[in-house]
C-alpha cells in the first residue's frame, strides 16, 4: 500500500474519532440536562396536582354554598362532576338540578 493510502485510512480513522468524540459530548451534555427536567417536571406535576384540588375544592364550595346563586352553583356542579366529582358534592348537584326545575316549572 503507498503512503498517500494509508494517509487517507489515517485521515479518516481521524475523521471518525472527531465525530465519535463530538457525539461524546453531546451525550454527556444531554445526560447533565436531563436530570434537571426530570426534576422540573416532577415539580411540575405535583404543582398541577395542588392546583386540581384547589380548583375542585373552589367548586365544592361554590355547590354547597347557600349564598351563591342557583346558577352559578349548577354550573361548579357540572365542572365538578365533568372533572370526575362524585360523592356528596354530586348528590347535592343532582338535588340541585331538581331544585331548579321546579322553580322553573313555577314559575312558567
């Protein structure tokens, strides 16, 4: 083999290593971001999670509560029961239906 050649396989070899040694680093540098997400999306879901309940907690207020309109208090209950609300909060909500449209039916 002439050593223009072998010139050209050492120059390849090089060639590879670069890029095996680029890849390398891009690996690594992903690796030490991806810990940080994972962690901020942790964050992230648990924040969600309070946020869910607080906001289905507002809506348990609003049904159970004497003070509010009837309207306003049908409409929590339905997000309420479309969010997956169940028990007592949505008994009251079907209590609620009914209160409604027996005043509507008074009042035609």
């Amino acid at each position: 083999m002439e050593v223009g050649g072998k010139l050209e396989q050492l120059k390849w070899v090089a060639d590879v290593c670069t890029y095996l040694t680029v890849i390398a680093g891009f690996a690594v540098a992903i690796w030490k971001i991806a810990r940080p997400l994972r962690a901020i999306e942790e964050r992230i879901k648990r924040l969600e999670g309070y946020t869910h309940n607080d906001y289905m907690n507002t809506l348990r207020l609003t049904v159970m509560s004497e003070e509010m309109p009837l309207e306003e208090r049908l409409a929590a209950g339905e997000k309420y029961v479309r969010e997956g609300g169940n028990g007592a909060i949505k008994a009251k909500y079907h209590m609620l239906i009914e209160q409604y449209q027996t005043q509507h039916k008074e009042d035609n």
